[in-house]
C-alpha cells in the first residue's frame, strides 16, 4: 500500500539533520561536484564537443561517465551515513570503487533499459527512469546485489510513488534551472552563431580554444556553486522517500536474516 508523503515535512526535516552533521554537506557536495565537474572537463578537451569517428574521444567520456557514476554511489553513500547519525568522512565519496563493477554493470544496464524504453516514446522513457531510481540504493545498502536484483527491487519499490518522486523533481526544477543558466547561454550563443554563419555564409566572432575553455570552467563553478546549496537536501530527501517505499513494499535489499523482521524481501 502507497503512502502520501509530505514532501516539505520531509525537506524540513533533512536541512535540520544536515546542520548537525559531523562532516559539512556542502563541503562533501562541493568535492563530489568539482571533481565531476573535472571528468567532464577531459571529456570535453578530448572529445571536442564530438566522438563522431573518434574511438579514444568515445572510450573518454564512455570512462568519465561511469567513474562519475562510481562517485555519485559516494555521495549516496554519505547522505545515507547522515540519515543515519554516523560520521562519514570525505574519503567515503570514493567507497565506491570497492564495489565499482556492480556500479558500472548497474549503470550500464539502467542505461540501456531506459533507452530501449525511450525508443517508443518519451513518456515511456521518463516511466522507466523513475521505475529504476532506487537501484542504486538497493545497491548501496546491499554491494552484494546483483545488477537485475537491484533493478527488479526497484520496480517494485517505486510502484505508486513514480508521481510524487516526479512531483519531488519539479520542486527543485528553479535550483536546476539556476545551475545550468550560465552554460544555457553560452551553448545557446554557439549554437546560434554556428547555425547564423551556416545558413548566411558570414563568420561569427568566435572565442579561441582557450577562451572558451575558460567560459566552461566558469559556468561549471557556477553550477557547483549553486548545486551545493541543495544538492545535500535533495538527495537526502529521496533516500527518505526510498524508506517509505521500502517500508510499504515491503521489498528491502537486505536479506530476512539480517533483518529484525522476516517480511522483507527474500534474495
């Protein structure tokens, strides 16, 4: 039986957690998020913006996209730590790596079952997206999961919650907003200037490499600016709407015998 969340109870609770934890939320984000931010940054001075007939532009961003999916386990792994009372320190945003073949097998297959969903339509594809949140956290809390555990787990988990965590996305849609404004503009200005030069056969007044290297870097520090001030409550906030839907479910990635109650979901 699905359970109606209160959503801002729930927000007000996390930011009132996170003030007391022992180890600062938006310094721990701040780190998470400028090293993505740097693994993104190779991507793009290897691949220039193109992996079209490029094998090595392709393996970089293929390697960059799962080590940033290994990082972003950590941070689950540290929201959850700070759910929980404990101290994590920052080099638990590389406990990760310890498990890191399930994370990138579980990415990989998250990846392609959501793009095969998306091949019918877009709606499809958001459906899946949402149906497939919380593997990650089954897996976090269970490494010994399998890939399609943590995928089926999940399935059943987000069964009548696929609406409010949808609803939980749109109220952070301005913070998101704000973070990509910066990068918004600058891809807008790219892409109409290319097109206006294409379509009029007159040149733009174009940046060099490096000027435009450094309007990235900017707009990538402008997006972990901003992402710091929420990021900790958001994830945090999901992980609360994992607990119910694992609490309701009655699913759970840890075993029976390692539960006080035998209702769970038995692997």
């Amino acid at each position: 039986m699905t359970e109606i969340i209160d959503r801002r109870g729930l927000k007000a609770e996390m930011r009132e957690l996170l003030r007391g934890a022992q180890v600062d939320p938006r310094m721990f984000a701040a780190l998470f998020l400028l090293l993505t931010a740097a693994l993104g940054a190779l991507d793009s001075l290897v691949s220039g913006g193109t992996t079209a007939g490029n094998p090595l532009s392709l393996f970089v961003r293929i390697l960059t996209s799962l080590l940033s999916a290994v990082l972003s386990v950590g941070f689950v792994l540290y929201c959850m730590a700070v759910r929980r009372g404990q101290r994590a320190e920052y080099l638990t945003l590389f406990d990760g790596f310890t498990f890191a073949g399930r994370i990138i097998g579980l990415a990989l297959l998250q990846a392609l079952f959501i793009t095969l969903w998306s091949m019918l339509f877009v709606i499809p594809g958001i459906i899946a997206a949402y149906r497939y949140q919380f593997a990650y956290f089954n897996l976090c809390e269970n490494p010994e999961l399998g890939c399609m555990d943590a995928l089926e787990m999940s399935k059943q988990q987000t069964m009548g919650y696929k609406g409010q965590l949808f609803s939980l996305d749109l109220s952070y849609l301005g913070w998101g907003l704000l973070a990509s404004l910066p990068a918004g503009i600058w891809t807008s200005y790219v892409t109409y200037s290319s097109a206006f030069s294409i379509l009029y056969g007159t040149g733009y007044a174009s940046l060099s490499t490096g000027a435009s290297l450094g309007v990235s870097l900017l707009c990538s520090l402008w997006s972990v600016a901003v992402q710091v001030f929420y990021l900790p409550t958001y994830q945090c906030v999901q992980l609360g709407y994992y607990e119910v839907a694992k609490r309701t479910s009655g699913v759970s990635p840890i075993s029976a015998s390692d539960r006080p109650d035998s209702n769970g979901f038995d692997l």
